[in-house]
C-alpha cells in the first residue's frame, strides 16, 4: 500500500461500526467543550455576575473536589463495563453544565464545578477503558483518529465561542451553556448506540475469588503501584505545561510585551486548533506502538524550544518583524503540540495493562489534573513576569520532560516479555 493511500485511509476513518459511533460522540463532545474553554469563564463574569476573583475561585475549588475520581471511576468501568459509565458521566456534565444557569453565590458554583469535574474525570477515564476495547489490532492508528476528530470539534467550537463574544449579550452567553449541555446529551444518545462492552477485568476477579480479601485489595489498585507508568505520568504532566503558552500566556505577552497588532491575540488559539486539526493525521501517521510515540515525544521538547524562543523575540522589534516571528512560533508551536499530544496519548495505552485501560487512565488524568491546577501561575509567571530567560527556561523544561518520557518508554519496553515487547514496537 502506497504512502498516498495510506495517508487517504487515515483520513477517511475508521471502517468498524462502533469505532465510527465513538468518533461521532467525540466530535460532538469536543464542539461543545471547543465552545465552553473559549467562553465559559467569561459567561461567570460578564453574565452570571461574578468577578474574576470569584470565577477563579469557585472554578478551582471545584476542579480539587473532582482530583481521585476518574481512578476511581475508571476501575468501575473496568469491572462494571465502560460504556454505561461513559453514558453516566456525560449526563452528570450536563446537569452540571446546564446548572450554571442557575449559580448565583461562590458556594452554588463550587458544587456545580465540583460536580462538573467529577463527571469529566469519569468520562475522560472510562472513555479511555472504551478506547481500549474498541481500539483493535490497529490502536495506534485510531487513537490518531480521535486525536484529529478532537481537534476538529474544538476548532469549531472556538469559531461558535468567537460569534457569542462578539455579541456579548445574555442571550448568547446562555448559548454557550445551552449548548454545551446539548452536546453532552447528543454524545451520550450516540453512545447507546453501542451494544453492551463487557468488563474487562470480571475474568480476573472470579480468578482471584477464591484468595482471601487483603489479596484481592492488593491486586485491585494496579495502576496505583505501576513505577513506570506512575513515572510516565509525572513527566508527562510536566510536558502538558505547553497546553498552557498559548493559553493564557501567549495573549497576555502579545499585548503587553510586543508591538504585534493586537487582534493577534484573539485569533491564536483558533489559529493554532486549525493548524492541529490539519496535520495531526499525516504529522503522527509514524506512530505504530509505544517506540514510535516516545520518539515524537522526545522529537517535540527541540520544537518546542524553537518555537518559543522565536515567540520570546517577539518583544522589541517593529509590529512587522513581531508578528513574523509569532506566526512562525505558532506553526512550530502547533507541530510540536501534535507530536507530543500524540506522543502521550499512545504511550498512556501501550505501557497500561489491557484489561485496566480505565484505572490507568484516570491516574494519567490526575496527574495531568494536577498540572493544570498550577499551570496557569507557573506559565504566566515564567513567561510574562520573567520574560525571555522565563520562555527559555520553561522550554527546556518540557524538553527535558519528552525526553524522559522517551527513556521510561525504553525501560518498560525491556521489562517486558519478547512476546509482549514485539508487537507493541512493531
């Protein structure tokens, strides 16, 4: 098979019937999520009527009540079967989302965003056990897939988020709610669609029946004593920062630091989500098991040290030279976000165990929930605060973070089995 046809049949999607219908929940999720990052906040302040102070307040504080749950979750959907746990989580998102309607005081909004993060963690984490399942022989190639329809969704949510700011009137900021909660309702129709996935680790827990309780308790928790994966997390996490540049950092630096024109901040992320969206299938069609990830992974930390490096002298030339460098800083900045995206996402699954895909997913997910809890006061303040010593830095942080998650890929890689170890880097 040529490269063209190859690269045809990436784009045109999974053949399997229930590999389609995922896809479809995914991208109608992420439309409605593309819509509430861009908005969101900005619906709490300029019309549910709290300051900025408040927002981020309740909005973190409901972010830590939701830390542990998608472990806990993903083990249920484990044991219990991923797809009605998928669909329970989606519901409690929309009753969340829809919820913010009615918040009128710090506490209200703690408790929806507490709720709203739980069912996040849920979803992310039993999704990830679905992922498993329905993956196939051909993993690799479909979890890129749902790495593009992701990207596709978020790129047309940001356009809808970009109409409702532009209005900037009650009416369209409860679009943005309204919408978000329809789409939650829509993906979780779509999922049952899907015929009954049988749990993946009840074998094992019948297998074990007859050994006492500590043992069962002891073998329950996997993903909670796995060293490699555990490390793969904390460095990946690190590596996550980069969500966190464009967003708030980048728009923040344009205004304040550069002579670039000042729309450029408004039109980054939906930029780069074009530019993510466009090449995330043939920047990662490469990748075909846990090798291949960690080379994109290590490949992106350079990319990444360029690209930022180029957006850091972005301060002090004319508004001609600023806006050259920040386009091409975004460009580097997109390819490098693809490959470590990519990178991350296959490595989550090739050095998980199989039949507890959910578990280890909501130990990746809270690991990287904790990165984004602190994200935002260590990029702002390297990146703006520091200036360019902070943009340096932090690049070669991230860079070293790829790195070693390349080398953890090489440990486990050795540690397995040859019948396990050769199809996983085949």
């Amino acid at each position: 098979m040529s490269r063209m046809t190859k690269f045809r049949t990436a784009l045109s999607g999974p053949e399997e019937p229930r590999q389609r219908l995922l896809a479809l929940a995914t991208v109608v999720n992420t439309i409605g999520m593309g819509i509430f990052l861009s908005a969101g906040t900005i619906f709490l302040i300029r019309s549910a009527g709290f300051t900025p102070t408040e927002a981020a307040i309740g909005l973190t504080a409901g972010s830590l009540c939701g830390f542990g749950a998608g472990v806990v979750i993903g083990d249920w959907a484990d044991r219990r079967g991923s797809r009605e746990v998928v669909i329970g989580s989606m519901l409690l998102e929309a009753v969340a989302s829809i919820s913010l309607l009615f918040v009128n005081n710090l506490w209200s909004l703690i408790v929806v965003a507490a709720a709203a993060a739980v069912g996040r963690a849920g979803t992310v984490s039993a999704r990830g056990a679905m992922i498993g399942v329905l993956a196939g022989e051909k993993g690799a190639q479909y979890r890129t897939y749902l790495r593009a329809v992701t990207n596709v969704g978020l790129a047309i949510g940001t356009i809808g988020a970009a109409v409702v700011l532009a209005f900037d009137t009650r009416p369209a900021y409860v679009s943005v709610i309204v919408t978000d909660t329809v789409t939650f309702l829509l993906a979780a129709a779509i999922l049952t669609r899907l015929p009954h996935i049988p749990p993946t680790r009840a074998a094992k827990k019948e297998e074990d029946a007859e050994g006492t309780e500590p043992a069962e308790k002891e073998r329950r928790w996997v993903a909670l004593r796995d060293l490699p994966y555990l490390a793969l997390t904390a460095t990946s996490s690190i590596t996550s920062l980069q969500y966190f540049v464009l967003v708030p950092a980048l728009p923040v630096w344009i205004v304040m630091h550069t002579e670039a024109p000042r729309w450029m901040a408004a039109v980054v992320l939906f930029f780069e989500s074009i530019l993510v969206a466009a090449t995330q299938v043939p920047a990662t069609r490469s990748i075909d098991g846990p090798r291949s990830a960690a080379r994109l992974l290590a490949l992106s930390g350079p990319v990444f040290l360029v690209s930022w490096v180029l957006i850091a002298f972005a301060e002090g030339p004319s508004a001609g030279v600023a806006l050259t460098l920040l386009i091409v800083g975004v460009v580097l900045h997109a390819l490098a976000e693809v490959w470590q995206a990519a990178g991350t996402f296959e490595l989550s699954f090739a050095l998980a165990k199989p039949e507890a895909q959910g578990q280890y997913q909501g130990v990746m997910g809270l690991g990287h929930g904790l990165a984004e809890a602190v994200a935002p006061i260590v990029v702002i303040s390297m990146c703006v605060n520091w200036g360019k010593p902070g943009w340096i830095v932090l690049a070669l942080v991230v860079m070293a973070g790829g790195f070693v998650c390349a080398l953890i890929e090489r440990v486990w890689s050795r540690s397995q089995p040859a019948a396990e170890a050769a199809p996983a880097t085949a």
